[in-house]
C-alpha cells in the first residue's frame, strides 16, 4: 500500500529545517534535482509532537513549490498529508525499514 491518507490533526507540526528543492545523487555521485513528470519536488523537516508525548523529527515531500515565508520555528499544517511505508535490503544485507511522508503543500498555522 502506499500514499495512505493520514489525519496529523492532533500534532503541532513546526519547520525544524525549511523547505528546499528535493536533490539525490546520481550514479556519478552528483547531486540533482528531483523532478516528477517535470515539476520539482521539495522536501521540508518538521517537528511533530502530540500534547504529552515525546515528539520527533519527520521529512515531509511537498509535491507543489511551498513558496516563500516559511521559516525554522513556524507552526505549519499538511495539505493533503499521506504517508507510504518501506521496506528493502541495503547494500550490507540488512533491512531497513520505515515511513515515507509526503503531502501536496503546507500551510502556516495563524
């Protein structure tokens, strides 16, 4: 299963690091801009934490240019937050595993 639907409602969501352009290094070791079907991706970390509990750190893909204003401390919300999980072997034989978040954009919490 992937891009699950999911309700983040009841955390407060805040830019532990602003939005930038998603990048990957190629097969040469270069980094490039990762782009689907020719609109560029953005990648955004946030701090999410529900009232009493321990909170952490998730990466968040946009999939739409967040546009300007947001900054390291701002309380935001997900438009359109999914979330795929992972599975696969690395390189070592261990497997890794875990959950991908994306979303369609942000938007400031007033």
């Amino acid at each position: 299963m992937r891009n699950i639907p999911v309700n983040l409602g009841g955390y407060r969501l805040r830019i532990a690091e602003a939005p930038t352009m998603k990048t990957r290094k190629d097969k040469d070791g270069r980094e490039e801009i990762v782009t689907v079907d020719g609109v560029t991706r953005y990648v955004v970390s946030l701090f999410a934490k529900a009232d009493g509990a321990k909170g952490e750190e998730i990466r968040v893909t946009l999939e739409t240019d967040p546009g300007e204003g947001f900054e390291e401390g701002q309380l935001v919300e997900l438009i359109d937050a999914r979330v795929s999980p992972y599975s696969f072997r690395n390189d070592r034989g261990e497997t890794v595993s875990g959950m991908a978040f994306a979303a369609m954009g942000l938007k400031p919490v007033a």
